[in-house]
C-alpha cells in the first residue's frame, strides 16, 4: 500500500512555521503581560486566552468572515498586498499562531514571574540595559517554561482541526494536514490511511511530550535557586 | 561623601506612612540604617540605587546629582555607580561564580579586578561552581564581590547577612570590615541587627515609622555615653525567669549565652528585648536599650 506522507509534512511545516512565530510574538508578549502594571493589560490577558475556551470552529468561522475577500479586512490584504489568507497556507499560518498563542504565552508568562523581581533588578544596578538583562539574565533562567513553551505550540498546533477546517478546508497539498486527512480517509471508510495518519501523530506526540520530560527533568535543577 | 533628602508616601503594613529622612555620610565613612521592619529602611536604599523614585528631594553622591525632584533629574540605576548587595542575594544561577562576578565588567573591563576580588573574598577556588552549589555565608560573599567588581563609588547592603548563621554571620562582619578597610568605600547597610551596627557601622540612622529618629556614633545613639571606660555590651534578652524577688535573665552577647541575676529593674525585660550590658563590680547591671 502506498501511503500519503503529504498531510504529515504539511502538518509539521505548519507546526514549525507557527511555533517559530510564536517564538519571536510570543516571548515578548509575555515578558510584557508578567512586568506591566497597564490597565489594557486585563484586556490583553483576556483576548490570549480565548482560545483556550473558545471552541476552535467559532475562531475559524469569524477568521474567516474577517479574511474573506468579501469583508474590509480581507478586501485590504488582496488589494495592497496580494495576500488571500482564506484556503490557502498563509491562512492556516495566522490562525494557528492566534490558536496557539496562550500554548506559548502562559508557560513563558508564569516563568517570568516566577523569578525573583531582585535579579533584573541586581543586572540593572551592574549597569545593564533592559535588553541585555533581558537576553542574558531572564531568558537563560526560564529555560524550562520557554521549553514547555515550545512544545506545547508545536504539539497544539500539530492537534489542530476547527481552525483548520474552518479557514484552510481540506485542499491537497497545501490546507490538507495530517487531522484533516483523518477525517477525511475515514469518511471515506478508508480505514488503512487513517490508521497510518493517526499511528505516525501518535508517535510523534508521544515521543516529543516524553523528550521534554526527560530534558526538563536536566533542566530543574538549575531552577532550584530561582 | 552621600548627601539625600527624600520623602515618599508608602503603602505599609500598618497603613500609609511617609517617608521622609535627610542622610549625610561622609566619604568612606560606613554607616547603618537600623530600625524594625516595615520602617522604610530598604525603601531608602533602594532610592538610592534608584530602584525606586522618591515624591521628592534630592539625592547627590560625591556631588553629582543622582536624584532631584526640582530640576528634574533622575539617574537610571545603570547610570549610578552603586554597587547593591541584596536580601536573596539575587546571583544569577546560570552563571558560574566567575561569570557572576564578569557580568559587573563594562566592556571594556580590566579583568584583573576579578581575580583580586575572588582573591579577597577567598572565593578563588570556588570560581568556576555554580551559586545553587554554594553555601549561604559563600554566596553572600559572591554578591558582595558582584557588587564591588563595578567599582561602585557607594557600596549599600540590604541585610546582607540576615539569612546567616550566627558563626558564619560573625566571620563575615569581620571581612565586611575588612573589605571596607582596604578599599575606603563609602557604605551603607540596612540592618535590624544591633551587635552588627556596633561591630561595622561608624554612623548609624535609627529609622521608625519612615522618620530618622537619632543619628550619630552606635555608641552615643544607643547607651547615650561613651568614653566613660566601662564596658558596654549590647545583647539579646532570651528569657527572663522570675522567683517573686530575683529574676535570672538569660541574655546572648554575640554568640554566647550568659544568665545573669538582676533586681526589679529586670521586671520589664521580655524576650527578644535588646540590652546594653554593663559589668559592675560584683555583677553587670542591665538596662534597656531604646
């Protein structure tokens, strides 16, 4: 039997573009939420975390009223910069990195403020930039939160399949990811793709969560001062 | 030469207080901020570093102006030359004791000033261990070594040796002593610890309720004599035992304890009370400290 390896490597370079995005919005955007005593930041909190609760399908159904070419949004993306963010990958890129943002931003955010408020505080007296206390003080001392991080955008990303269905539908090749591919071989009674499909996101699941266990459990005790 | 005039409002544990005190400390002079917690004691400190931003006043070190509501000035803490020795310490965990100690270097830094700190603070073999593999009184002595490796034209220690040992608290006063001696930095050091104020401090500030209260020489703030060429003794009241006429005070002196047989004076004595301990001659008199 031939199987379809497509949908599995869509979803990992869907999963890997999200992830890597997340890393660069999301990090900052919880050192943000831990340190900042603004009054949005409530309201910020609260918009990041909706798509914990929410289900999936009501964020795809409004992203994709929002990028419809029909609506201003949409209309603006096609005209000015020739983007159609409905049924196509790019699409799928945005709606997993809003999917996933609090996968990102609340491990890394109760990292942050786990740590002892005197530490950025004791690199500042040493005459050091925010920045610099930034990269070389707080990041290497959440290593474990920014790990937990990572790989929970990646696995959620990779769990994905409202958003997806709702915004990407099931085109081959470019919105049909490995979730998608499962509904789909099994409602069509093809029982052997699905099992391959589902088989290898099990192993992949399973194999990154116990990863990260095994190397968090390196990395703990280095937060024992923390 | 510090010279700070401030006042803050402050949200305390017993409600609001203000902040308001007026600080002189002469160049290399080494000075103590001693009053109970909540009396705004770090909060000082931290206005100097410039962790924190007074209402108003002024503050100005060597005669440079850190602080100063009126014209507007307000130094980051990166641009004050204040060396700060915090309560946790706050090393970083990542980085070795070496490491620790270069993250003080600007750039451009000489790296020799490394070594020599390491050799004073005998941390030398311990350079390469991480902070979490030291002891209290060793990485007490790694954040000291921090914050001198700027070169800080001020030197201010929040507590720094609360969380020791007696033993290992002793030893470390006398190398804070030490360490002062060699280098003539002006210092500032919060502590509610009466022995430490006698042991370290030229000056000390009595803070209560964000006032400074009495200013001057630990002996004249606190026996109100000196040079009378008797010897005075402050201790702790550990317990105070009572038989109808006599009590038997128990008291530590340092890190010895010493029961004593005293009158009706005693009577008001509470555990936790500090004393000023004067020997007489059959037995040494007690009397309360304020």
């Amino acid at each position: 039997m031939n199987y379809d390896w497509q949908p599995l490597l869509l979803t990992v370079q869907l999963a890997a573009v999200t992830t890597a995005i997340l890393i660069v919005l999301g990090i900052p955007l919880a050192a943000w939420i831990a340190h900042s005593r603004a009054r949005v930041k409530p309201l910020i909190e609260t918009l990041v975390s909706l798509p914990l609760v929410l289900p999936p399908s009501v964020l795809g159904f409004y992203l994709l009223l929002a990028f419809s070419p029909q609506h201003a949004l949409g209309a603006e993306l096609r005209d000015h910069l020739n983007l159609s963010l409905v049924f196509s990958f790019e699409g799928l890129v945005v709606g997993s990195v809003l999917f996933s943002l609090p996968f990102m931003v609340q491990p890394v955010q109760s990292g942050f403020q786990g740590l002892p408020p005197s530490l950025a505080e004791a690199a500042y007296t040493l005459g050091k930039s925010r920045l610099y206390t930034y990269m070389k003080v707080l990041l290497p001392n959440i290593r474990p939160a920014l790990l937990a991080g990572i790989v929970l955008s990646f696995a959620h990303t990779v769990g994905e399949f409202g958003v997806v269905l709702m915004i990407g539908g099931n085109i081959p090749g470019v919105t049909r990811v490995a979730s998608i591919a499962i509904y789909d071989e099994v409602e069509s009674l093809n029982y052997g793709a699905a099992h391959f499909h589902a088989a290898v996101l099990l192993l992949l699941s399973f194999t990154v969560l116990l990863a990260v266990y095994i190397l968090n459990k390196r990395l703990q005790p280095f937060r024992r001062l923390v | 030469m510090i010279e700070m005039h401030v006042r803050k409002q402050l949200e305390g544990v017993n409600g609001p207080i203000t902040l308001n005190c007026q600080l002189h400390i002469n160049s290399g002079e080494f000075a103590a901020l001693f009053g109970q917690s909540g009396a705004g004691k770090t909060t000082l400190l931290r206005m100097l570093a410039g962790l924190t931003t007074p209402d108003e006043g002024f503050i100005r070190v060597n005669g440079e102006s850190w602080f100063d509501s009126l014209q507007k000035i307000n130094l980051k803490p990166q641009q004050r030359r204040s060396g700060y020795v915090f309560q946790d310490q706050a090393l970083f965990p990542h980085l070795s004791v070496r490491e620790n100690l270069a993250f003080a270097l600007p750039k451009q830094g000489n790296a020799c000033i490394i070594d020599e700190l390491l050799a004073m603070t005998g941390l030398t073999g311990l350079q390469q261990r991480r902070p979490e593999t030291l002891s209290g009184g060793q990485r007490q002595r790694v954040a000291l070594a921090r914050a001198l490796a700027r070169q800080p034209s001020v030197l201010l220690l929040d507590e720094p040796l609360s969380a020791l040992d007696s033993d290992t608290r002793l030893n470390l006063q006398d190398e804070i002593r030490q360490l002062h001696k060699t280098l003539g930095i002006t210092a500032l050091m919060v502590t509610h610890d009466l022995p430490e104020v006698f042991k370290l401090a030229d000056k000390v500030f009595v803070l209560d309720n964000g006032m400074i209260r009495r200013t001057g020489h630990p002996a004249a703030v606190f026996a109100e004599r000196r040079g009378d060429g008797r010897m005075h003794l402050p201790a702790e009241v550990l317990e105070n035992h009572t038989d109808g006429i006599t009590h038997t005070v128990t008291v530590l002196i340092g890190n010895q304890i010493v029961r004593i047989l005293a009158g009706d004076d005693a009577t008001a004595l509470r555990s936790g009370d500090r004393i000023m301990l004067q020997p007489k001659t059959f037995s040494p008199m007690l009397s309360k400290l304020h």
